[in-house]
C-alpha cells in the first residue's frame, strides 16, 4: 500500500504549489447567493445526424485533480461501452470525444468551447471542482447548450443548462449534521480548505447549528495544498477541551496530514469523530486507512451499497478496469448520468437539445446507489448515508435514510436564499424564485 499511496499522492497533490493559486483565483470571487438568468431560448445544432452520436467528455486527465477525475471517465466510459454493446442510442452508436481540463479552470473553459464549438457535441459530462464548474457554466449558457456535472457541491446554483447528478447540500451536509447532533454531539469545529465549496458549506452548517441547538466553537481554514495543519490542531484541542465534532471539508495533501497529525495529537474518533464530505473510497486508500478508520463521511453511495443494481455495477467495473479498483460516489453518479441522458434521448425520439432537455425532468433509474428522479430543478432525488471506515478502507453504512430526498438547491437555512426554489419546466419559475 505504500508504494500505491506515494503515487497517488503525487498524483493527487503533488503540484499544489503551482495549481492552489489559480485554483483560488477562479473560486474567490463566488459567493453563496446567485441570481440565475435564464439562458437563449434557441436550440444550437449538435452532432446527432451523422453515423455516431459524438457526446463530450470533459474531466482533469493531468495535473493535481486527474488522479479522482480519470475514475470519473472511466466509469463514464464503461456506461457508454455497455449502452453501445446493447445498440446505443436511437440506433446509432455514442462517439465520446475526451478533453482534458488539465486542474486549469481556464482550460476547461476553452476546453468546453471546443467541443461545443468545433467537435458539435450533443451533451457534455464533466467537472469536478465547483470552481470548474463555475467557469464552463456561462459558455453553456451562452450557448444554450447541455453539461451534466456528477460531483456532490455546495448548491447555491440552478441552471437550465446544467444537470447535476450529484448531491445538493440537504442530501448530504444538512442531514448530516443532523446525524452528528443526534448521535456524536453539540459542539462542532468545522475545518475547510479555502474556497467556495468549504466555505459555503460552512455557512450552511452554522445557520443549521444555530436553529438546531448547536454550536459552532471554531472554524479554520487552508489554502489548497498547505499541509501546515498543526496551529488548527492546537485550536481544536484548545476549543474542544473535552472532545467534540470536527466537520471536515478539506481537500488534498491537507487531508493527509490534517488525519495523521491528528491521530498524533491523540484526537482519535471515539472522542474527536469527524465527518468528511469529501473523502470517499479512492482518498481512503491513498491517505492510509490506518488515519481514517472509525471516522465518518456522508455520500449518497458507498461501494458497499446492497443492492442487486450495485453489485451488477462494482463486478462490471472490476472486470473492465481490474479487482483492485474501488468505485465510489462521484463515479457512481458520472455513470447514471450516461443512461439518464440516453433514457431522455430516447424519450425524445431526437437528440435536439430543447427537446431532450424538457424529457430528462421526470427520468426515473434504477441506479446502484438506489431509485433516482431527475426533479424539474434539474437534480435528482437520492438516498442519503453516512459510512464509517472500517479496515479494508471500505465503508460500513451506519445511517440512510428510508427513501429518496428530494433536492433542494437554493438552501433553506441561509437567510438570504430561504423561501426560494427552482423549475425549469415553468417558464415564469426557471432558475430562481419566491416559493409562495
């Protein structure tokens, strides 16, 4: 494992120093609250008429972030090879055409030009940081085009152009402070690297600590790749005295030494429980599951979900990829997404963007994680679970709620969003307004 971990880590993390300061620039003017305009009413023309169906791929293949985004193609990938081996689409078989975003924001913005642009792409699956995200997001505005995003994020956001696949914040932060409250305690130290994700989460916790009877005793942040954790060690040894709740949304080569020097410092879980939105099956192999076992994450898939849909998916995925290989949530959610968009294709008879934009509301998928609707505010109900890590860096699911929830994008705890909602199947709603 040590060997596994060292590259990894290298992957991973090894080019913080040259990736945090664009990664910061293009996610330090986001707020949390965003007013959503609705896009051009016009359809452009894509790539459906010729022999293949050309679909967009659209993740980090090099630098700091390839090492999760390229599990996130591969799972992409083996949902088209399955729908192609099954007669593809509309007859026609999918023809993906990969790009690689390079951890560079800027990139994925030319990149997503280009495939829209110049390959006439029908769809684009991609991103994975919420600042990716929020760079390609007015090129398919503009162009009044389609991306389906499979990453859990910070919600605040609903556009007509996107569909979001993974989890709002009430599918996986709120009910899982809710958890915490009920089982693990009151007092909360939330930890973040500093950008929007971490920091919008944050505000949602403490709004929700606040009307919940919890408190919020700290909160401190990092830049991405600063490994300089021991001064938030002290101050959560110094703010929870007695032990307590950490909240964790750091990210990169600060997960790897925030856990070890935790476990150094004598803060282990049975007093000192974190919660991690952001650390799934592939980070606990490479942080090292002896730093992580007994602490908690909160995903709407595990590997160890039990059903007969998931053990049909981790079993093709081994097969494709190897046994070695985990599967975990963004993967999990990159994957529905292929049969989401092919299901709406089908619907619509056309691959005409307004068209199969209108027949995705109301997709319905028998999907591993569990049953999943796409809602008209463009994402999808999900079960919601919280794992704890065990020894073989796999997840026991502790928690899950008894049926799907529903999403919620605009959040119902910050004030200044409160009462809001979003419909894009009605024309006087779209992306943004006053719940009556």
């Amino acid at each position: 494992m040590t060997r596994e971990f060292n590259r990894r880590k290298f992957l991973i993390y090894g080019s913080a120093s040259l990736t945090s300061s664009f990664f910061l620039k293009a996610c330090a003017n986001n707020t949390p609250v965003a007013t959503e305009t609705a896009p051009p009413a016009a359809s452009p023309v894509a790539a459906g008429a010729g022999d293949t169906i050309k679909v967009g791929i659209l993740h980090s293949l090099s630098g700091t972030m390839a090492i999760s985004e390229k599990s996130v193609v591969d799972a992409e990938k083996l949902a088209i090879k399955e729908i192609n081996a099954n007669g593809g689409v509309l007859g026609k078989q999918i023809e993906a055409i990969a790009e690689d975003g390079a951890s560079n924001w800027d990139t994925f913005r030319e990149k997503a030009t280009k495939l829209i642009d110049q390959d006439k792409v029908v769809v684009v699956f991609g991103c994975w940081t919420s600042a990716s995200r929020k760079n390609v997001k007015p090129v398919f505005e503009s162009k009044n085009h389609m991306l389906w995003y499979p990453v859990q994020y910070e919600g605040q956001e609903c556009s007509k152009n996107i569909f979001y696949t993974g989890a709002a914040p009430n599918q996986q932060i709120e009910p899982s402070v809710d958890w915490l409250l009920k089982n693990k305690g009151k007092e909360f130290f939330l930890v973040g690297s500093d950008y929007v994700f971490p920091r919008t989460a944050n505000t949602i916790i403490k709004a929700q600590l606040e009307a919940l009877g919890g408190k919020t005793v700290g909160e401190d942040y990092l830049p991405l790749g600063n490994t300089e954790v021991t001064p938030i060690i002290t101050k959560i040894k110094q703010n929870l005295p007695n032990g307590g709740v950490i909240y964790n949304t750091l990210n990169g080569d600060s997960n790897v030494a925030f856990f070890k020097q935790l476990k150094g410092a004598g803060l282990t879980p049975d007093k000192y429980p974190s919660m991690s939105v952001s650390i799934a099956e592939e980070e606990v192999k490479a942080i090292g599951v002896e730093y992580l076992k007994g602490h908690y994450a909160a995903w709407n898939y595990f590997q160890t979900v039990d059903t007969p849909a998931n053990k049909k998916f981790v079993a093709a995925f081994k097969k494709e990829y190897g046994e070695n290989r985990v599967t975990n949530d963004p993967m999990e959610a990159a994957y529905i997404a292929v049969y989401l968009w092919k299901q709406a294709v089908e619907k619509a008879g056309t691959t005409d963007l307004e068209k199969v934009r209108a027949a995705s509301v109301g997709q319905t998928l028998d999907a591993p994680e569990g049953k999943v609707t796409m809602d008209a505010n463009h994402h999808i109900s999900k079960i919601v679970r919280i794992g704890e890590v065990r020894q073989d860096g796999l997840f026991d699911i502790v928690y899950a709620t008894p049926a799907p929830v529903e999403p919620v994008p605009w959040n119902q705890f910050v004030k200044e969003t409160k009462g809001f909602a979003c419909d894009w199947t009605d024309p006087t709603k779209g992306g943004k307004y006053k719940k009556a």
